[in-house]
C-alpha cells in the first residue's frame, strides 16, 4: 500500500514538474529611470545639482552590488545625455571615467537626445544637433548609445525614426501622459501594436515600446513612470509588485486575440515628475522577492530588454504612421 502511494505520488510529481518546465518562462524588466521635465520641478541650478548627486549615488550602489547575480544588480537609466555633460562639468575627470567606465559595463545607460523634448516642432537641424554630445562622447570614449525616446507628449512625428537610426539608435520607448491635450484618454488605452518596428519613409526603423495607458495617470503602463503605482508609496517593493503583476497579466501567448502576444515585457521609469530619486535598493528586492520558476524579474538598463525582444521576436510588425503633433506647436500660437 505504501509504496503504491509512493509511486502515484512520484507520477504526481514528474507530471507537475514536466507541465511546469513547459511553461514559457516570462522575463520582465524593472528599470529606474528618472525624469526629467527640465525646469518644470527647479531651476538650473537645482537640476544640476541632482544631476550630479544622484548619478554619485548610483554609481556607489552599482559599486555595492556589483558582486550580485547579474538580475539583481544596481542599474541606472539617465533619459538624456546632459546628464552626463553636467557631471562632466562639476565633476573631477577621475569621476568622469568612473562615471564612463559603468556606462560602458551597462550599469549606467543613456539616450542620444540631450533631454527630454517636443520633436514635433523641431527642424531636422535641430534634432540632430540635440545628439552632437553623445556623439562626441562616443568618439571620445568608443562608446555606442543606441537608445533616443521622446517622451511624455502624446503626439509623435513619423520622420523622428530615420533621424535617430541614422544617428544610431536601434531602440526606443514612450510614455505619455495624457494631459493637457485634445487627444481622448481611450485612443491611448487601444494601440494597434505594442512593440513594433517604428519606421520613416526612408524604411530606416527602431524597435519601439510603446505599451496601452489604460488610465489617465502617468504611473502606469504606458506612462512615462511605469514602475510605479503610488505617488508616495508606504512600501516601494509592494507597489512595484503590482508593477509585475500587471506585466505578468499583458504577456499574453495563449489567447487568440492577445494585446500583448509577447512573453518579454518591461516597465520602465520611476522619477514621474519628481526633482530627484534614491530607490536603487526596492528595484533589487523587487526583482529577488517576484521571481519565481516561471517569471524572471530583471533590474533593468532598458537595452537588454530590447536585446531580448530582438532575439526572441525578430520579426516584429512594423508602422510608417504619423502619430501627429500636439504640444510640439502649441508655442506656436
């Protein structure tokens, strides 16, 4: 009798284990991006300030954690190069190469663009002139930055796409408020597609994230703060649990008419319109305390998120679409 109990609950077992590594394992990516509404929160001198404390503290807890597994690393995601122009100018050359050395590691990433801006209204010159810096920094320091995003507005140009990957760039991702603007909340909440091949006419194209806002909030998916819920969160490591959980919930390949048939996501961004935050440790835990068998949890730097979803779906949709301009002319008037 005993081992006729055993034996059944030895198939028992084999038939959940072998069910259980025939599951796709869902890889999400947390990355702490901060920002940056430039004079929006402070002035200049508060920005340059921050600018430079913050990337000192990241880079020390780079430095803490560096003997971590690869997943569970500091990680920290700068959303414009003058960020590191600014360190540069208040900043020993010593620290400058530190600084350096860990974007060359991947600790430490950066877009093209200079700061965060409203493209739409913007002549080609221009655009391009926003990458001269990262473009010297490249050739000074044999560096490649391959993301550009624009951010925030709702709007978005369809020739933006062959200016970056001319410069460069390979990827891309948006978050958009939702405010201020004529565009009705329920266009943002239904988007054709969710990751796709973001192409100029010229047939020049990045990878684009650019994921539903199902709700008038920047602090969502498809916000510009995704990896976060709360304003001011009592418990930062639960808050970003819903985080993953609503990622766990979008990676959908089992239904026909799936949003989000894809099992790599990532929720990028924490800063919101904050002047300045210090929450490389929630990321870590985050990512340690919701991993589990069949969900891999990852601070991210953004580019091994697109590094992924190139590997894994290297066949993604594409779009040559004019998503319009909005703020970009509201100078204009």
């Amino acid at each position: 009798m005993k081992r006729a109990s055993y034996l059944l609950f030895s198939a028992f077992l084999v038939l959940n284990l072998t069910s259980l590594s025939a599951q796709p394992v869902k890889r999400l990516y947390l990355a702490n991006d901060d920002h940056t509404d430039y004079m929006w929160t402070g002035n200049e001198a508060q920005y340059d300030t921050v600018f430079v404390r913050m990337i000192d503290y990241y880079l020390n807890q780079i430095d803490s954690t560096q003997n971590n597994p690869d997943d569970y690393q500091a990680r920290f995601n700068l959303d414009g190069s003058y960020w590191i122009k600014t360190y540069q100018k208040f900043r020993s050359p010593a620290q400058v190469e530190r600084l350096i050395g860990r974007i060359r590691t991947g600790h430490i990433s950066s877009p093209l663009n200079g700061l965060v801006s409203t493209y739409g209204g913007q002549p080609t010159e221009a655009v391009l002139r926003g990458m001269y810096y990262a473009g010297q920094l490249e050739r000074q320091w044999n560096l490649r930055f391959r993301l550009a995003v624009c951010m925030e507005n709702q709007t978005l140009p369809l020739g933006l796409s062959s200016l970056w990957a001319g410069s460069g760039a390979k990827y891309s991702w948006r978050g958009v408020c939702g405010c201020a603007s004529r565009i009705p909340n329920s266009s943002l909440a239904h988007r054709r597609n969710q990751l796709y091949r973001y192409m100029g006419q010229d047939g020049r194209s990045v990878t684009m994230k650019w994921y539903n806002r199902p709700i008038y909030n920047g602090r969502t998916l498809g916000g510009y703060a995704e990896a976060r819920r709360e304003k001011d969160p009592k418990d930062i490591v639960g808050d970003m649990g819903k985080v993953i959980d609503d990622m766990t919930a979008m990676c959908d390949t089992v239904s026909a008419r799936s949003a989000y048939p894809f099992n790599v996501a990532g929720a990028f961004g924490y800063g919101w319109d904050d002047l300045s935050t210090y929450v490389s440790p929630p990321f870590i835990s985050a990512a340690q305390r919701y991993s589990t068998p069949l969900r891999k949890v990852r601070v991210s730097n953004e580019a091994d998120f697109f590094a992924d979803v190139d590997r894994s779906y290297p066949k993604l949709p594409a779009e040559m679409v004019s998503y319009g301009n909005e703020w970009d002319v509201y100078p204009c008037r």
